[in-house]
C-alpha cells in the first residue's frame, strides 16, 4: 500500500492518525488487503500440498529430460534419490493418492492465481505497488538494496510503506514468472490439453522439457518460500505475520544513527 | 532487531510442529472417504473442461525422426498367464479372434486377418505413462469407429470395456472408454507398431490407442470388447484394472 492510501494509526493513543499526519516510525499503518491476505494464507496451504503431492509424483519416476520423450534408456539430464516420506504427500508410496491431491489442488492454485491477477489489475496492487519504477531499475538503485539486504538494514518509517525493489522483484518473479510456468508446464503435461492446446508444446519444447521446467519452477518457488520465510524472521517475525493476518503493520522505527 | 530470540525460538518451534501436524494431517485426510470425494470430483472438472477445450481435436502426431530410439513398454510385457492368448502366440495368433459383444446388434468374431483388411490409420503418437516418461512410436490399425460401426451399438451402449489377456493377479487386466473417445479419428486398435507387427512386449496381437488419455488406458493383449451401458458391475465399478486397484482416475487426460 502506498502512502496515499494508507491509513496510520497513532502509536500512542491507537486511534487512527489524521489523514494528513506524516507516517513514521512506531505507527501502525494498514499494510495488506484482504484480498493480499487470503490469496498468501490460500496459498501457503495449496503451494504445500501440490510441493508434497508433486515429490511423490516425482518419486515415481525421478528422473527428468529435455525434449518431447524420455524414458529409462533416454538420457536423463537430472537423476535424483526418491524424496523421503516426510517430504511426500501421502508419506508412504502412492501415485493414485498423491495425483488425487495434487490434480485438485492445481485448480486452486490456478483459479486463486488467476482471481488475485485480475483483483489486483482493477485494485491498483500491480500499478501502486508492485510496479517497478525506471528509477528503481538503475543499477545503482538496485545495488544499494542489494548492500542493505546483505547488511540487513531494512526500510523504517515511511519507506518502510513500499516494498523495496528487491522485494517487488521477488513478488514479481512469483506472481508473473514462477507461478504462471508452474501452472502452465504442468498443463502441458496434459495428453489431452496437448490435443487441445498444443501450442503449449511448441512453447516449452516437448512434454519432457515441460516436465523438467514445472520441477525446476517448482524448486524455484521453494527457495522464494525459504528466502521468504527468512526475510520474515529477520525483519520482525510479529510485526510481519500481524500484517499479513490483520493487515496492520507497525512501521519501523528509523535508526537514529548508523 | 527488537523480536527477542526466545520468541524466534518459539516460533521455530511451533513451526516444526504445525509441520508435523501437518503431515500426520494430511495423512489422515488422505484416508477419509468424504475428502477423498471431494478431491477426485475434479476428475469431473478434468473431463469437462477438456472436452470443452479440445473437442474432437486431435493429438500431436510426430515424424519417424522423433521416434523414440528405445521404446519403454508399460504394464505387462507378456500374457503367459493366459493359456488362450499363449496357445495363440504359439500359432502366430492365425486362429486368434477379437470378440465385439455386449450392446451390440451383431456381435463380431475379427481374425487378424479380418482387422488388416479393413483401413489402417497409422499414426505416430507420443506415449506418456502416468509415472512421468514418456516414448514416441509409430502405430497402425483399423480405427475403433469402424469395427464399431460395423457391429452398430445398441442406442444404450455408453462405453467400450476392453478385456485383455494379461494380468498382474489373479484378475485379468481390462480398461474401458467413453464413446466419445472411441469413435474419435485416432482412437486404433493397433496391430502394428513402427512398422513391424505389434511385438509381445507391447501387446500383441492387438492393443488399443487412445491418444488423448495417458498409458494405463492404452489396453494391451485385447482379447474382448464389450459394450455397456455403464461401468457399475465391472469388477470394482470403476472402469479399470488401475481405476478398481489404485484409485487411479479413470479420466486420464491428465
């Protein structure tokens, strides 16, 4: 949320700031929509359930080609061990069961995604908040985020308000990279949307390589969830979940020296 | 930092056993007939949006250049466990007949010489099986329209059951499709495979190709097909070996 929209709280008296008072430090300000809030809590229980359905999927046949076939005498680029049972839904052999899971669940992931795109085009999410500006593209710009991170000096006060460009990145690379080649290589999958939709093919270069993409966008969205989930605990793990299940967040307060 | 570490530990703590929790959960859920109902009522959402999306359309076909080198074979590789389909083989299966029965107005008795005479389709497909391979081979046969055609379904008929010589037990391997599917254009029976008559190890003498659903639907070592009016009373009642046994989706378009 942006400043112009967002509504502070004083952080003495918990009222609400008047709407013209600075934001700064210590006040709490309104920091997720509802509709940012559901769609992370939706898919923190979706994104689990399709990475542990798809490891025993995997375990079936962990093995991984590029190219439109694959199989045991073909040349597989990657071989792994079979995922542990507490890494698999279910924990103990199924591919039935965990095709049930995760078959349902890529609806939910797919509609929940489609519905967030769409709510946060007519909301103004994408334009306000996730936009990444041309000045935050200069190298410079993105280089100093790069040293705050490694310092772990974090935005306070009201610039703590935006995201900073290392985050929209991140969000970005969720929302309009991982999340959209997960869904559609695991459609490509698909013999009968191959039928239907074969363009899917042309465009990840065989079922094979689609299946090696969806396994390696699905990596790709683990480490975005452990970076995440560190980021969180660095920078004030209770400011942070409050945000996102309330929606208030109190702003940090500024370093008074450095 | 203003969080004190004990709360992060907290945190952690409480992390781990959610993840438990989760497990032991999920699990659980897993067992329970009502949520597994629910979770496979998007079988339904599969076929339907499929269908709708797709139509008639057809499967990508290859060229002999994609062909895979090493063609994997699923399911059994024999149907020794039969003593007609192994008599058969021992006689280069001259005296094999494929039944048409059922919902049918004239049952068929097909030699392969009958189903070789009819129009061939011939077809290069990309096979994937349900554990996540898959292999490119070039099959050729009569379409099951035609064979259908000739034997014209009974206006109750709802699905062709393709009863097969091989088996992983004591019950014979058999799957069925819709007629949707079985009168789509590269719906064959193959008797040819890569331009060779169809070997043991892939189903011989005859195996069905249904291009649009994944390998557990491709019968092998079909012996009879049957039409029905439904799927209940088939063995388990869910139209398949997989289907009965596992729980595998019978809609394997995905």
């Amino acid at each position: 949320m942006t400043p112009a929209d967002s509504l502070a709280r004083d952080p003495a008296s918990g009222q609400p700031a008047r709407s013209d008072a600075a934001p700064r430090g210590g006040m709490l300000v309104r920091r997720h929509r509802l509709s940012t809030r559901l769609w992370h809590w939706l898919n923190l229980v979706t994104l689990t359930i399709m990475l542990m359905s798809g490891l025993m999927i995997f375990n079936a046949h962990p093995r991984l080609y590029w190219g439109a076939y694959g199989a045991n005498r073909d040349h597989a680029w990657l071989q792994l061990p079979r995922f542990p049972g507490w890494a698999t839904l279910p924990s103990s052999y199924s591919l039935a069961d965990a095709r049930i899971w995760h078959l349902a669940f890529a609806w939910v992931l797919a509609l929940a995604l489609l519905g967030y795109l769409l709510r946060s085009l007519r909301n103004g999410h994408i334009r306000r908040d996730l936009h990444i500006t041309a000045a935050e593209w200069r190298p410079a710009h993105l280089w100093r985020d790069v040293v705050d991170h490694a310092r772990l000096r974090f935005p306070a006060g009201a610039a703590a308000l935006r995201y900073n460009v290392l985050q929209k990145l991140a969000y970005c690379g969720v929302l309009f990279g991982l999340l959209p080649l997960v869904i559609l290589t695991g459609l490509t999958m698909s013999p009968g949307l191959n039928a239907a939709l074969p363009w899917l093919l042309d465009l990840f270069g065989g079922r094979q390589s689609a299946r090696s993409l969806h396994f390696l966008a699905a990596a790709g969205l683990v480490l975005f969830a452990l970076v995440h989930v560190t980021m969180v605990v660095l920078a004030g793990p209770v400011n942070e979940l409050r945000s996102m299940i309330t929606g208030w967040y109190r702003l940090p307060r500024e370093r008074s020296h450095d | 930092m203003t969080e004190p570490v004990s709360r992060r530990a907290l945190l952690g703590t409480v992390a781990a056993g959610a993840g438990g929790l989760l497990l032991a959960g999920c699990d659980r859920v897993n067992r329970s007939p009502a949520a597994r109902a629910l979770l496979q009522s998007a079988e339904q959402a599969h076929l339907a949006s499929q269908r709708l999306l797709g139509g008639q359309a057809l499967a990508p076909e290859f060229t002999r250049a994609d062909l895979s080198p090493d063609f994997r074979a699923n399911g059994n590789h024999q149907a020794n466990g039969n003593p007609d389909w192994v008599r058969h083989r021992e006689s280069g299966f001259a005296d094999w007949r494929l039944r048409l029965d059922g919902l049918v107005l004239r049952p068929l008795e097909l030699s392969l010489e009958a189903l070789r005479a009819l129009p061939q389709r011939r077809q290069i497909t990309r096979h994937d099986c349900v554990e996540g391979w898959s292999a490119i081979g070039e099959w050729a046969g009569p379409q099951l329209g035609t064979i259908l055609r000739a034997a014209t379904l009974l206006p109750a008929a709802r699905y062709l059951v393709f009863h097969c010589a091989d088996s992983f037990g004591p019950v014979p391997y058999y799957e069925s499709i819709d007629l949707i599917d079985a009168f789509h254009p590269q719906t064959i029976l193959a008797l040819a495979m890569n331009g060779q008559p169809l070997p043991v190890r892939h189903g011989a003498p005859a195996r069905l190709r249904v291009e649009r659903q994944l390998g557990y639907k491709q019968a092998k070592y079909v012996m009879r097909i049957e039409a029905r009016a439904t799927l209940a009373g088939l063995y388990g009642g869910k139209g398949g070996y997989w289907e009965d046994r596992k729980d595998y989706a019978w809609y394997a378009g995905i």
